[in-house]
C-alpha cells in the first residue's frame, strides 16, 4: 500500500541504504558548517558582549551581557574610519574600471581574425605562471610614481588573466551572427563592444565584478607594501596591524590604545580585536548570499577549453 501511495504521489521510493546514505551526507554538510560558523558567531559574540563580562570565559551561543560600547569605540577612532574610507574607495573605483579592461580585452583576444593570437594569448597565459617578483615588481611601481599614492590600489590589478580567460570563453560562445549583423549595420569594434558584448555577457561579467569586489575588499598587502601614510591604509591592513600588535605584545598594542581613548567606555583590546574583525569582514558577507549563483556559474565557465 505504502509503494502505491508513493507511486501515485509522485515519490521516490528510497532504500535502507539510500537513506543511510542521504543521513551521512547530510550530516556531513551540517558538521562542514558548524566547523567553518561557529568562529565567526563567537567573534560576534564576543564584540556584542561586554568586555568585562568576556573575561569571565564561558561565551559560547549567546552574549551573556549586551553591549555595544566597543563598536562605539571603533567608528570613533579616526584611523579606521580613514581606512573604512579608503577601502570603500578603492573598490567602488577599482572594480567598475577591472571589470570594464579585463572585459575589453577578453573581446580583443577572443576575435579569431586577430594576428597572431595564440601567440598573444600565450603572453598572457605565461604571466599566470611566472611572474618578476617582489623586488622588481616594487621597483616597477616607484618607477611608476605610485609609492604612496591612492592609484596604487587600482592600476597594478586592472588586469587579471584568470578573469580574462573566463570573459573570453564566454565570448567566444556567444553566436557569431550577431557580430555578423552588427558589422553589417555599420557599427565599429568598440560599439559592438559596448552595445553587443556587455548586454550578452552580463552574467559572466557580474561573476568578475563579484570576485574583483571581494578582491580589492579584502586587500591588505599592496597597502603593507607600498604605502607609508597613515591616510592610505586600508581597513584589512589597519586589522593585520592590530592583530599583529596583539598577538606579539612588541609594542603597546593599537587596539589598547583605543580602548585607553575610549573615554573610558567598557572596552579591552579584546573587544576590540574582536569588533575590528567584524566590521572588516561582514560587508562582503552580507552582500555574498545574494551573489552565490554567480559565484557557481563562475566556476562552470572556468572549466572550458583554451
């Protein structure tokens, strides 16, 4: 009777063993998210509760003591509002113009006619692998004029050939009627770029725009290496700064300090830490759920033919 309320239903009739099977893998996606969640909810924890209250130990699931004074501590520390601003910066500038050059020169290489466009492409290709260096690479940008400069940030990453290669396979994809018809019309190289290639490659493109965003967000090495002014580091760098000087204890740690200039708020360098952590690193977690697909059709489209 069972099998034939199924069959009538519409439902899969599973086996003992399936079911073992689906309770195993099921099982083992949810341990995956307790293992990979659960650091990230104490750090929310820990910057919510208060600091006092944190020292006891014993946080797990919940603040045991609400409190939000080491927020209020953190957005009025003028070093990380200057890098706050400076991070946002650097990615509403450097992701829009990524986008757009990596985009153009993903059309470039994916035309068939182009001369010698193995060979070109294989230039490209080659840089993936091997690269100048730290030094020459240090020595490219002084010769440049972008030590210490904002443009740091945006022109030595406008191109990434991981991101070009993506962009250029699904051009390639793309019907050639339509360039056909397009060129017939009239139009040139750039205004089919413009008018033709972006509209139809929008699902790729918003994959690149995801994975540049997330990019120049979580950047902190350019800022380590080539800037020196206070005003151009990023938030990641103000955070790796503040984590190193109080994990080291070399020095009076940045996060003390502020909990010192806090105005005697209830705050540790803890807290801090903690707090620092959070507002790095929930922005482009909030924004990430509603972009995921992107991120999978991504991956799809990187496993093509070159």
């Amino acid at each position: 009777m069972q099998k034939q309320r199924s069959k009538k239903a519409g439902l899969p009739h599973l086996t003992p063993g399936q079911i073992a099977g689906k309770a195993v893998v099921y099982g083992f996606l949810i341990f995956i998210f307790i293992v990979t969640f659960f650091p990230f909810w104490q750090i929310f924890v820990l910057s919510i509760n208060d600091a006092g209250d944190s020292l006891r130990g014993g946080l797990l699931l919940w603040p045991r003591q609400l409190n939000l004074s080491s927020y209020k501590a953190v957005f009025q520390n003028e070093e990380i509002l200057s890098s706050l601003g400076v991070t946002v910066a650097r990615t509403v500038i450097g992701v829009p113009l990524t986008v757009f050059c990596v985009a153009m020169l993903a059309y470039v290489l994916s035309k068939q006619e182009l001369v010698h466009r193995r060979a070109i492409n294989f230039f490209f290709v080659f840089t993936m692998y091997f690269s100048g260096g730290l030094i020459p690479t240090y020595m490219v940008i002084k010769a440049l004029g972008l030590i210490d400069n904002f443009f740091v940030f945006i022109f030595p990453g406008m191109i990434n050939i991981y991101w070009m290669i993506l962009v250029r396979t699904y051009i390639e994809g793309l019907p050639k009627e339509l360039f056909e018809a397009a060129s017939s019309e009239g139009a040139g190289e750039f205004t089919i770029f413009l008018k033709v290639v972006l509209p139809l490659s929008m699902p790729v493109l918003a994959t690149i725009l995801l994975f540049s965003a997330i990019s120049h967000w979580n950047a902190w090495y350019d800022s380590y290496i080539y800037t020196y002014k206070p005003q151009l580091k990023t938030l990641q760098a103000v955070l790796v700064k503040i984590l190193n000087q109080y994990q080291t204890g070399a020095m009076v740690s940045q996060a003390q300090q502020m909990a010192n200039e806090a105005k005697k708020m209830p705050v540790s360098s803890e807290s801090i830490r903690m707090t620092v952590t959070m507002v790095a690193t929930l922005p482009i977690i909030l924004v990430y759920p509603f972009l995921q697909k992107y991120f999978i059709k991504g991956m799809l489209i990187g496993a093509v033919k070159d």
